[in-house]
C-alpha cells in the first residue's frame, strides 16, 4: 500500500507528545484500514491516530489523499528528544518523515465561555491535567483560586485528542466561587460597578482572562423581626420560578445564607413569583458587647446591592443559655491534675520545616503546667527530621519517640496515647502552629462538662472547623500573625462550646476517663487515618460523652500534601467506614453549617475581623484592672495606667462594693460599663470570699479573653479571685498601694493612732477595719488578725508577681509574709505625667505668716488632729495652714484657711492662687508612695514631712524638703514649722533641689515611664508562666 507520512510539529508536554503532520494514502485507506493506525516510537507504547480534514496542500492525485493526522504519545522527552516515528497498522509498518518538523513545547488551551444561571462555565484541553502532572485553576481578584476539574464533554472538541472520551469542559457554582473569595477577603462582595477578575491556569500558566459583571435583576424586602425571626421576600426578576439564594447582614458582618423557597400566595397574585420567595432566617446570639440597637440587611448571595434593611433593638436578639457555676465546678482543683497532666502528642512523617514550626510554637507558647511534649517520628524516610528531633531530645518535658518501622498514622498516635500515662491527650498534627492560650482554652472547654470526651479547636484551614468561613482555607488578615487572629477568635467568642459528632484530629484534645472509657482509634479500619477521629467520636457520643468545638482556641493548619494523590481516595474509604457503622452521622454533621451556635461563632469573627479592618488595629491582649474605692490616688493612678497602656493592650476594670460587681471596659478614653452582677450574699470581713463572686468571676474572666489580671485592690473584692486566676491558668500581678493585707486597718496604726509595723500594741482598746462596717468587724487586735492573715496569705498564693511602690512598703510585707520573697517583687513608683513644672512657692515677706499647703483628704492618718492642735495652739499671724482638699475634723479658724476639693487637672492654679511657702504631708503612717509630694513638688513647693514610710525616703533621696521625727506633738511640730519660716536660705536650698527634681525624675518618671515597667513585668511574669520558659520569644 503506496503511503507517504509527514510529521509536520510535535509539542512535547509533561509527560506526553502531541504529533501533527498529515498521511497521503489510497482513497480505499481511510475507509477501511484507518482505524487500526497507530503511531509510536522505539521508546513508547503506540497510541491511536486520529485522521482529520483534507489536505489541499499535500501532492494528492485522483487515486489519494492527503488528510491531517493527529497522535497524542505518552512519555517523557526534552524538546527535540523524538528523532523517529512509525506509522503501524494490520501487518505493516511505515516510518515517518520527520524532516522540516518542528520541535516546540506544548501550550494548553482554554476558554472562559461565560457565566449566567450562576455558574461560570469553560474549557480546557491539556493532557498533562489528565495524565496528573499539571494542575487546573482560576485565579480570582488577583487572590483566590479554585480548583478546576473537567467533568463536562464537549464532543465539539474531540479532535484535540483521538482516542479520548472529550471530557474537557467544567463548571463552577457562584457559591463555590464565592467561598474561595472569602477565605481570602471575608467581606466579598461583587459591585455591579466592578467586574471581577478571572483567570484559567494550567499549573500557574494563564489560559484565558476574563471579566466579569454579575448584577442580577433582584426585588425584596425585610419585612418585621418576630419571634427571633426575621422574614421577608426577594425574586430574581428574570427567572422568578427559582429560588433566590440570600445573606442576612447583622451588625455589619454577614450571619447566615437563606434560600428564599417559602410559599408567599401574595406575590403569586400580584405576578411578582411563581409562588415561592419568602424567606424566614434565625437570629444570632446576642452578647453584653453589642450597642443597643444594630443594624440587620438582607442581600443577594455574594453581591453588594441591599435588598432591605432595618435597625434591630438587641434585646430582641436570643443570648446563650449559661451557668456559671459549672466552669469551676468542674474544673480540676488545685493538686488534683498535676500529677497526670496533659500530654502534646505530635506524629511525625517527614515535612521537616513544618515540623520545626509547630515545635517552636508548642514550646514558645504553651503555659499549663505538667505539660509534656511527645514528639514521634513515624520512621520519616527525611534524614534531616531525625537532626531535627536530636535537638529537641532530651529536653525537659520533652520527648522523642522514633518507630522502628512505619506504622501509620492510627497506630502512631495509638502509641502517644499509651506514653501519655494517665495523662489527658491532645492530638497535634505536624503542620500547625499553636497561639497563646491554645491548650488553657482546651482544657477548659474539656472541662467545661462531666463527660467531655474530645475538644476540637477552631482553625483557618481545618474543614468544618475552619473560621470565619466554612471548608476553605482562610487566609490571615495582612500583616497579622497567627497570635493576632486567635487573639481575635478568643475575644469575639461566646465560649458557647458547641456539641458536634465528630472532632479533627489536626488539634484534639481527649480527656483521659474516654479514652479508658472508649478505647484508643480503630488501626485496622482506618490505618493511615482519614475517619479515625470520627469512628473514635461516634463511639464515645454512643457511650454518653460529649465532643465539644472549642470558639475560644484557634490552631493554624497549613494542611501539608500528606498521601499525595491517595489522599481522596483514603478519604471516600474512611468515610463509607464512618456511615457504615454510623448511619445517623451524616444527619449529624450537618450542625456545622445550620446550627446557630456556629452561625454565631463565625458571625462574630467576621463582625471582630471588619471590625479591626476599619479601625486599621490589629487585637490587643485583654487586662483586667482590680479596684475597689473609686476615689484616691489608687484608682486615679490605674487610671493613668490604663490610659499609657491603651495603645498596647485592651484595658478592663473590674470594681466591686461587697456587693454588686461591675465589669467595665477603656474604649476610646472613656470607661464603659460591659456587664454587673449582684452577688447574693454581700461580702463580709469575716469570709471575704464568696461562691457566686468566683463563678461570676469565671465566666468574665473566660467570656471576654482575659489574659492577665492586676489587681491593684482587692478589698470588697473576693479572696477566691487568685485561686480562680490560678485554675484559670491566667497570671496574676498583685500591687500593694497600702497595707490592706496586712491589717484591715490599711495604714497600721492603733486605736491610739500609733503606727504598730504589723505587730498589735499594748493598747487596751480594739483597732477599727476601715473599709467595713464596725458591727461587721470580729475582735481584731491579737485575735481575728491571726485569721486575717491566714486568709491573705492563702489568697497571696496564688499571685505570680507582686508589686509596690517603695522599697519600705515592700521590707514590711516581707516581714509579714516572707513567701512573697520566693516570687517577683518590683517596686514600681508611681509616674506622672505633667503639662508644666512650675516655681510657685512664694517669697517670705516681712510679717506675713507662714503659708503652708496641706492638699488631700486630710484623715487623722494624715495629721488631721495634729493641724488643729497646732492651729489652736498658735496666736493668728505666725502660721496659716491652707487645706485644699477634703478637710476632714479641721475647721477653719485663724490659722486655717480652707480651700475646698479639687480636680487633680486644677492643683497647679489652685497651688498659684493660693501662694505658699512651703507645703506640709504630716501623715503619722507609712504611706506607700504619695502623690500629694509629686503634686507640691511639680508646682516647686519644698516640702515638711514626717520620716515614715515613702514620703521619708523620697525626701530622703532628693532632698526637696525636711523630715521631722515622728511622734513630734502639737508644740513641738509648732515649733519646727515656725524655724522652717525664719531659714529663708535654708528654703531656698530646698527649692533648689525641688527644681533640680523637677530637670531630672519629675519629667524622667511620666506615666509612659510607670507603665513601660508594668509592661516589662507583664511580659516577665507571663514567661515564667510558660511550661518551657526558655523557649525562644
């Protein structure tokens, strides 16, 4: 048979060969015998040819033919690498003509073709996305993609490759689209004035890109909220027999998808529906930190436009049922979970790099104590995951483990669980990286029950565990880190701790009593994973456990490429396993998707990602601030603490009056009031502690993300709040501004107003509480002291750092209570930060008196008998005492002008108004700081003092005044003070100092100054609260 072959191109591909040329031949050839011809090389198995149109240009005569040919060949070659083919047929064989060929690589074709009826539809012809080694996507807005797979034929197409079902189109829903697009930006939208980008690529490659405008002719209207519900209607104008697919907006971030399916007969009647296109969509769960009233829109899935909206009251909205009292009721106490403690277990196979990375996370974070971390590698076939774990071996609290041979994932953390001891468990996988307060969360929620079997954390790529949007991998806001969005999802959570059927075995946490209980994963059925997490969930759900989602705990999942190509099919095993023995599990899981406690969690991430988005801040760790009295220097300085530290964290106060406890929160400057709480039994001096207050405490604690608690008072507060803190696992600071702790007295003096040092004196009458009611009070001196003290030191316990304002305050509560010794004990002064230093104490003119200021609320600790015994004493002219402030027993008279209370804003135009000489600070305690000192000295005023306590060691260190001996009585005192009027060049001496105070500390120690240094000790104390302390920061 006279034929003639002409190769004419051949692309070569990944793992292919696309030939073109065309064959002349008898006419009678390709009627009968074309369809056995193949084409082949010395190298690679033949593949049919397909024949297509004639070839005008080809040497054809009456007798032949020229047609086209096209033969795809399978294999692999560099270009040029095909020097020889063979035409082959029944019998025969015929080598081809390669002469003039040319050698290119292979480009992929494909087309966009368009998107309507919600769908987005193309196609692709590359046989490299057949063979699998190229990968088919969409590129969309510059950042999402999506997967491609052809699954549509287009027998148009066929000719691209013979011998080949022509399976080259695909299509892709609007919804799938739109969920790729927000796990990259969860606030997408399409604008009609702003297509969207798309582009087809195979294996990065671009194919085709296109534009595209969806602007869908939409009506309908929110119609009334009732019942937690909200209904309304909406129709696509163009094709009103179907139904519309919604989203209902609340608070600004998108709550819940609807389909607009019910009967609504109105709108059939008036032509505006087929008859559907009501809707009816539950409300989220309202929560303590939303404003009174919120707005609510309807829209069409996925698109900008608003169909209807209103303003919702939130008291309309439904809040989570909660008791408070189940947290620590079933929270391990003190002792009874340290021996066991939790083990990290971490199988590993290969991945070297995002081993290392959820290493260092692990141990840079984590901070519960009896903590032990089982690193086991699965026989990684990786050299360098055994250098790795070398570094790591032999570690405190670290373990490594290598398997002989590999045994599969199952029997891997099989192993982990039987190392683990009596221990709880958690399952971490190889490629996450933990947050801070990761495994606290954990343990609380596993605890949160009696019979919790397994916690499962929230992730941005952990299927239904993934936040904000569900079964995508959610990317991490710019510039944010993975502590910054589990700071996020900690804060914006509810700690509703969901039910589900099923945890994921990337982040799970099982309690020790289900695993004896329910037994270890099923390694026959599922040896290499993929449904063992499942099969072990359904078993404890059946045998009466819970398996909870924890909101408040947020793993990253890079989700490595584990099992390559087998991983789909393991997974479709697994899961007929699953069902198979389970039949109500996929029932089951559809709580992931409809159930409003996830509604609500991944409504609020969303609300709490925008909005940080709009406000251009990052999440800031929470503090809560401890006070009791709301006036003094105590709360207004924690005020400036707060306010300094604003920048850096998200300040919370908590105030109580024995009684009704008051949780508030700094936002923009101004504190706002988030929650209260009456106590049902007012506390008492004698308890100082009460059950509700600890629950309530609790739940505040673990509903609004606090990381680290200051109490700067605790009187009128519960003594259970360290203990709480502790079982919590959130540190504690504790400040002493006064000597509380001590002594209920506060400033130690006696009946007789002696200062006693903590030791009770010979004085025959009882010393009274001051900041409780006298009949409240058991016999104090040499008695209920004792007891006190008991109680503060329990409570003190469970501080982590301690902190005053003076090296004396501080030598005294040591004498009381060495313990404190064995932690951080800062002395931290006050700072203040002033808009000026002034130079106010006023010349001495020849027969004027003496001017003495004495600013504050002048208490008999603060010298009030002494001023009126001295003020009585003294004929009129030698001396004036000029009170501003809160007098207390002093009257005005001759020798006492009274000014009133004032703004702490005033005191310097007060200070000028007034004109002193000298200022006086005649406390007979050991104040631990006092800000009237600071206060006279920034307005350049020397000051007298008793040498006692802070006042005598700062005058002491800086000069700026003059120290009396204490214990000086009314003459004598009159006397010192009438010497300090004629040493005029002694005065000026003290000023001297008091401006060079004012060039040095006055502006070196600002409040900025104060709160660095609680900032350094905060960042300390949390530290040392890690189970591995000296992991990298």
């Amino acid at each position: 048979m006279p034929l003639q072959v002409q190769v004419e191109r051949i692309d070569y591909g990944d793992g292919f060969a696309i030939v073109d040329g065309w064959v002349l031949a008898p006419i009678a050839f390709f009627s009968s015998a074309a369809s056995d011809v193949s084409l082949a090389t010395a190298d690679a198995s033949p593949q049919r040819v397909a024949f297509g149109f004639e070839r005008a240009d080809a040497a054809a005569s009456a007798m032949t033919v020229a047609k086209s040919m096209r033969a795809v060949l399978r294999g692999h070659w560099a270009i040029g690498d095909i020097d020889a083919l063979q035409l082959r047929g029944q019998g025969w064989q015929l080598a081809a003509s390669l002469d003039g060929a040319a050698h290119t690589a292979f480009a992929a074709q494909g087309l966009i073709e368009q998107f309507d009826d919600e769908r987005l539809s193309g196609w692709v012809f590359d046989p490299a996305a057949v063979i699998g080694t190229a990968k088919l996507q969409l590129q969309l807005a510059g950042q999402a993609r999506v997967d491609v797979t052809l699954t549509q034929p287009r027998p148009e197409l066929s000719f691209l490759w013979p011998d080949q079902a022509p399976v080259y189109g695909f299509q892709i829903g609007w919804p799938d689209l739109l969920r790729a697009l927000r796990g990259c930006d969860h606030e997408f939208a399409l604008d009609a004035q702003w297509p969207l980008d798309v582009v087809l690529t195979s294996s990065g490659r671009e194919l085709h890109r296109s534009l595209i405008q969806y602007a869908p002719d939409t009506r309908g209207r929110l119609e009334r909220i009732d019942a937690g519900r909200a209904r309304g209607w909406a129709v696509d104008a163009t094709t009103p027999d179907r139904p519309v697919r919604l989203e209902f907006w609340v608070d600004g971030a998108r709550y819940h998808e609807v389909l607009a399916q019910e009967p609504r007969g109105d709108l059939a009647a008036r032509g505006i529906s087929d008859n559907g296109g009501g809707f009816v969509v539950g409300l989220p769960l309202g929560a303590s930190d939303m404003a009174a009233s919120v707005p609510i829109a309807i829209r069409r899935l996925g698109v900008v436009a608003v169909l209807g909206q209103a303003d919702l009251p939130t008291t309309a909205l439904p809040r989570a049922a909660r008791d408070s009292r189940l947290l620590l009721a079933q929270l391990p106490q003190r002792g009874a979970d340290t021996a066991a403690g939790i083990a990290i277990v971490v199988p590993i196979f290969n991945a070297r790099d995002d081993v290392e990375k959820c290493i260092e996370a692990v141990l840079r974070v984590t901070a519960v104590p009896a903590c032990r971390l089982l690193l086991i590698d699965d026989a990684s076939t990786d050299p360098a995951i055994g250098v790795l774990l070398d570094r790591y071996d032999g570690r405190p609290g670290v373990e490594v483990h290598r398997n002989g041979v590999n045994r599969g994932y199952t029997a891997t953390v099989n192993r982990g669980c039987l190392l683990a001891g009596d221990a709880d468990v958690v399952l971490l996988n190889s490629d996450t990286e933990v947050s801070t307060g990761w495994l606290e969360s954990l343990r609380i929620a596993a605890y949160h029950h009696r019979r919790v079997a397994t916690v499962t954390a929230l992730s941005n790529n952990a299927g239904a565990f993934s936040v904000p949007e569900i079964g995508v991998d959610n990317r991490l806001p710019d510039g944010w880190s993975v502590d910054d969005v589990a700071r996020a999802a900690r804060q914006a959570s509810l700690g509703l701790y969901p039910s589900v059927p099923t945890g994921n075995g990337f982040c799970l946490y099982i309690r020790r009593d289900a695993l004896r209980c329910v037994g270890g994963f099923d390694e026959q059925a599922f040896p290499r994973g993929y449904g063992e997490e499942n099969d072990f969930c359904m078993r404890a759900e059946r045998a009466g456990y819970l398996n909870l989602v924890d909101d408040r705990s947020y793993v990253y999942h890079r989700r490595s490429a584990s099992f390559g190509d087998q991983k789909q099919s393991l997974y479709e095993s697994g899961r007929q396993v699953v069902e198979a023995r389970y039949p109500e599990y996929q029932k089951r899981v559809g709580v992931f998707h409809n159930d409003p406690s996830f509604l609500s969690l991944r409504w609020r991430m969303r609300r709490e990602l925008s909005r940080h988005r709009a406000a251009q801040t990052r999440p800031r760790p929470r503090l809560l601030f401890v006070i009791s009295t709301q006036t003094g220097g105590t709360p207004q300085t924690n005020r400036d603490l707060m306010d300094a530290l604003a920048d850096r964290y998200d300040p919370w106060l908590l105030r109580c009056d024995s009684q009704v406890m008051e949780l508030s929160r700094l936002v923009g400057g101004e504190l706002r009031r988030v929650e209260s709480h009456g106590l049902r039994q007012r506390l008492s001096i004698s308890l100082h502690r009460a059950d509700d207050y600890d629950d309530q405490l609790a739940d505040w604690l673990v509903r609004h993300a606090i990381e680290l608690v200051h109490v700067r008072h605790i009187a009128w507060h519960g003594l259970g709040l360290t203990q709480v803190c502790r079982l919590l696992q959130i540190p504690v600071v504790f400040s002493f501004h006064d000597f509380y702790t001590v002594c209920p007295t506060i400033k130690l003096l006696d009946a007789q107003g002696r200062h006693c040092a903590g030791r009770c004196t010979d004085a025959l009458a009882d010393c009274s509480a001051e900041l409780w009611p006298a009949s409240s009070v058991p016999p104090l001196k040499g008695r209920f002291i004792h007891r006190w003290r008991e109680m503060m030191q329990a409570m003190l316990a469970d501080v982590d750092a301690c902190v005053t304002t003076s090296p004396a305050a501080r030598d005294q509560l040591l004498s009381i209570y060495p313990p404190l010794a064995q932690r951080p004990f800062k002395v931290i002064a006050h700072g203040r930060s002033f808009d000026r230093f002034d130079a106010l104490a006023a010349a001495q003119r020849r027969g004027e008196p003496l001017r003495v200021l004495v600013p504050g609320n002048i208490s008999l600790a603060k010298g009030a008998q002494l001023i009126a015994d001295v003020a009585q004493r003294l004929p009129a002219g030698q001396l004036e005492f000029h009170l501003l402030g809160d007098p207390g027993i002093v009257p005005s008279g001759p020798n006492v002008v009274l000014h009133g209370k004032y703004q702490r804003g005033d005191f310097h135009d007060k200070v000028a108004a007034i004109g002193p000489h000298i200022g006086a600070v005649l406390s007979i305690w050991p104040e631990t700081y006092c800000h009237t000192l600071t206060e006279m000295w920034a307005c350049g005023l020397p000051v007298a003092a008793f040498d006692i306590g802070a006042v005598g060691e700062r005058i002491a260190a800086h000069g700026g005044g003059w120290l009396l001996p204490l214990g000086l009585d009314a003459d004598a005192l009159a006397a010192r003070l009438l010497a300090l009027k004629a040493g005029i060049a002694d005065r000026r001496r003290r000023i001297a100092e008091v401006i060079a105070w004012q060039a040095g500390e006055g502006r070196e120690r600002s409040v900025s100054a104060m709160a660095a240094d609680y900032e350094a000790l905060y960042g300390e104390v949390t530290r040392r609260r890690r189970a591995w302390p000296d992991a990298q920061a």
